[in-house]
C-alpha cells in the first residue's frame, strides 16, 4: 500500500499545483476569480487519482477485496501527502516570488468587487480592514501554510469517501 500511496500521492501533489502555477507564469492573462477556478479545477484533477489508487490497490495487491475503512486510508494518505506538496509549492511561490503583492492584488479584486456588488462605504472600509488583518497574519509562514492547507485538503477527504464508497468490496464471491 506504502508505494501505492507514494506514488500517487505525489503525482496529484504536482497536478494540484498547476492551478497557481499558471497564475505565477501568466499574471495578466488569467485574473482572480479564474485563477480560483484554475485552482479547484487542478485539485479535483489531482484527486481523481485517489479513485486510480484505491483500485489499483483493490485490484492489483489485495484480490480484488477493499473495506471502505482501508480504502478511505488510502485516499486519505494521498490528500495529505498531495496536500503538503500543494503547501510546499505555495510557500515557496508565496515567499521567493509573489509575496505581498498577492495580498495586494488580492485586496484590489475584493475591493473591485465590492464596488461592482454596490456596497457601501462602510462595508468597503471594514473588508479592507479585515484583509490588512489577514494579509498580517498570512506573513507568518505557519498560519499561511494553515490557511493553505484548508483551501485544499477538503476537497481530497471528500473525494476519498465518495471514492471509499464507490470502490469498497468485500469479495469477489457471494456467499451461499
């Protein structure tokens, strides 16, 4: 199960990153609320591999037999282990390339989006506070890699049960 994991949970670590990588390497071309979905997108990619994994594992290494329980393992093992490659990446990209401009950038679309919504002044002024806040918080390369892994590690834990449920047998053979 060890290099089953390994494997995979690396591949969909890299394909996980894809998403922000393309917004690192094409600023101008790809804007926030599509660069989110970019994101999202190359995680449900990434975690797609959980499904390959857990019946790989079933097939190939354990005749054809998996619990739900070992399954969900499985598929646990790879979130965790894409999901700190994802973070890695992040930090690194976050603190050697991007840094506070992403804060910024980022403020900018909240504050455009909230003037495109028609919110008041106040509304404005209290969500820029609130992201001053944040983007004070996100310095610290602990909580930034917290906030990171929550943008991701849901998603892989929900894939991993509907993959668990979907793939979960308990033998070939019915029994007479």
């Amino acid at each position: 199960m060890t290099k089953n994991v390994w494997t995979f949970g690396i591949i969909a670590g890299f394909i996980s990153t894809i998403g922000f990588l393309l917004t690192m390497l094409y600023p101008d071309a790809i804007d926030m609320s599509i660069g989110m979905i970019y994101g999202y997108a190359s995680m449900l990619l990434a975690f797609s591999l959980i499904f390959v994994a857990i019946k790989n594992y079933r097939d190939k290494y354990n005749n054809g037999i998996i619990s739900f329980g070992k399954a969900f393992r499985i598929g646990l093992y790879i979130t965790l282990i894409a999901s700190t490659i994802y973070v890695l990446v992040w930090l690194v990209d976050y603190y050697f390339f991007i840094g506070d401009e992403f804060m910024k950038e980022y403020a900018e679309y909240t504050r455009n989006n909230l003037i495109a919504e028609g919110a008041s002044q106040e509304t404005i002024a209290a969500n820029m506070k609130e992201m001053e806040e944040w983007a004070e918080l996100y310095k610290n390369p602990f909580i930034n890699a917290a906030i990171t892994y929550t943008e991701i590690i849901w998603v892989g834990i929900v894939i991993s049960l509907i993959a668990a449920g979907i793939l979960k047998r308990k033998s070939q053979h019915p029994t007479v």
